[in-house]
C-alpha cells in the first residue's frame, strides 16, 4: 500500500525517516524551517503527517496547523522529550489544539546515522486506536525497520523522553571511567526512575521494558552516535552545559527534558535521584566527580522495582 507522506521537520530523523519511506514506495514531501515556507503546503494531499521536529517546534506548529488540519489524516509523532510549559508530551500538545486528532507516537532504539547506513532496527507504533496503528505497520514496515504496537502513547513518550536523561548520566558515568559495574547499576537504577514517571503520568509500567523504554535506553546510552551521551561525556569533561551543547552542535532533548521532569517530580513528589543529579549538574551547582558522590552517598534502603500488573 501506497501511501502520500507529509514529514514536518527534515533533520537527521527526519531526513531518515523519508527516505526510508520513499524507498518503500510511498510518495513523500517534506518540510523544514530552513525553507522558509508555509508548511501547511504539504498538508493538503497527505495522507499522513509524520511531525519530525525536535520538541521545541511541536507547540508552534501544532497551534499553526490546527485549523488547516486535512480531516482524517493520522499524524505519526517522532518528537521526543517533555514540553517544559505544559509539562507533557509531544501528543498531548497536539491533542490539545486538535482533540479529535488520531494520533500514533513512534520510537525505539532509532540512531539515525545507522538506519542511514541500512542497518537494521526496530521500533514500536503506540496509539489509542489499534486499527489505525496495525494499518501504519503494514505501511511501514521494511527489510531495515521492523515496526511492533502497543495501545499506550504515553508511556510510550515518557520512556522515549527519560531515557535521554539517563543517556546523559551514562555518558558522564563513562566520560569519569568509572567502570562496567558502575554503568549497570547506573542504568538499572535509572530505570526504576523512569518507570515512577511512565506511571505518574498515566503510563503503563509495561513499556518500560519495551522498544520505547529498555530497547532505546541501551542504544543511547552506550553509543557514541547519541547526542545525549556525547553531552554526558562533554559534562563529565567539566564543560559547562552550554559549552557542552555547542560540543555536540546539535538539539540535546535530554537536557530540556531533566528540567521538565524535575518540575513534575517537585509538583507530585516523586524522588528522581538520577535525575536530581543531572539537573544539578547541568545547572554547575556540582561537579561530576560530586554528582557521583551523592548518589553513592544516599541512605541505604531496600532495593524497589516497577512491578508490572
């Protein structure tokens, strides 16, 4: 099946992801900023929206689109993090302007430069609506990008968002060399931490040890093509985090999102150490050397785990 895609945003993702598509057959069109063009051109014939653009860009565009939105056409959302206004997701900005809007979040373990070189991968589609999700599988699946569902949106986007912090804290744990016992511990701690916010915002615990959650952590977190472990390297470096950004020269969602996720965690009491170390960090208040300190440094306790019903 043949389908025309629109894709708002062509950076390294979204780039990507249109060419996978134009290889598999499908007519595709595609926007950035850069051009700047109205970007409702490409709505008018799409039959599916694939929003490509780093978080930042999501609110903007949505409020712009709404009223140009082509009825019933899907939109696939591949934007990760926590929008740091409304503390909540790429979908639910979307849905707040367009409440009838049907929605399906992509991702998973996706480093685009390897996708790019034909490597395979795979990916997770979540959506409220089964069908229209099992209809997008069979879309867009290939040889290179195996796509499974799953009914939970936004546990899904939670998982894709915490993992980018715990990115960071990976690459300041190998950045210190603080050896492969340290990092696993690191990491299984982390994900207790993202499993207490994929639950807090009405998740399910179950896509913590999904594509979306375990699979695109371990990616992350151990490649050097992730920007957010290049910027825990660059931070464990004793860079500044503006110095660190302009390191990597290109958008760290892990960054906006730690400050998003300690928001929440002030307003619902949720203890995020992890996370409380990176916020910290980021903001100079510590060093790494002391981030690691205080996290080893912590009252003893017994060990809790996110339990799946």
């Amino acid at each position: 099946m043949s389908l025309r895609i629109a894709v708002i945003g062509l950076g390294a993702w979204g780039s990507t992801l249109a060419r996978l598509f134009a290889d598999q057959g499908h007519q595709v069109s595609g926007w950035s900023r850069r051009q700047g063009s109205d970007p409702s051109v490409v709505l008018s014939t799409a039959e599916l929206v694939v929003m490509a653009t780093s978080l930042s860009g999501v609110r903007s565009l949505a409020a712009e689109l709404a009223p140009q939105w082509p009825e019933g056409v899907p939109l696939l959302s591949c934007s990760k993090g926590i929008d740091l206004h409304d503390l909540c997701t790429a979908s639910q900005l979307w849905l707040q302007q367009l409440p009838q809007l049907q929605v399906v979040v992509l991702s998973g373990p996706n480093l685009a430069s390897e996708l790019q070189q034909g490597l395979p991968a795979a990916s997770v589609l979540a959506s409220d609506s089964a069908p229209v999700a099992e209809v997008l599988q069979q879309a867009l699946s290939s040889d290179r990008l195996r796509l499974y569902t799953n009914a939970d949106p936004i546990g899904t986007e939670a998982a894709g968002a915490l993992k980018n912090v715990m990115a960071i804290a990976a690459g300041v744990c190998d950045g210190l060399a603080l050896g492969a016992n340290a990092k696993a511990s690191l990491l299984c701690r982390g994900l207790v931490e993202m499993g207490m916010v994929i639950q807090g915002l009405g998740g399910e615990a179950a896509s913590l040890y999904g594509l979306a959650g375990l699979g695109d952590l371990l990616a992350t977190a151990n490649s050097p093509l992730s920007r957010n472990y290049r910027f825990g390297l660059a931070l464990a470096e004793g860079l500044t985090r503006d110095a660190a950004l302009a390191q990597v020269g290109a958008t760290v969602e892990g960054a906006h999102t730690c400050e998003a996720v300690l928001a929440l965690a002030g307003r619902h009491g949720w203890h995020l150490p992890i996370c409380e170390q990176v916020g910290a960090l980021m903001a100079g208040q510590i060093t790494a050397d002391q981030a690691v300190g205080r996290l080893m440094g912590r009252g003893l306790k017994a060990e809790d785990l996110v339990v799946v019903a």
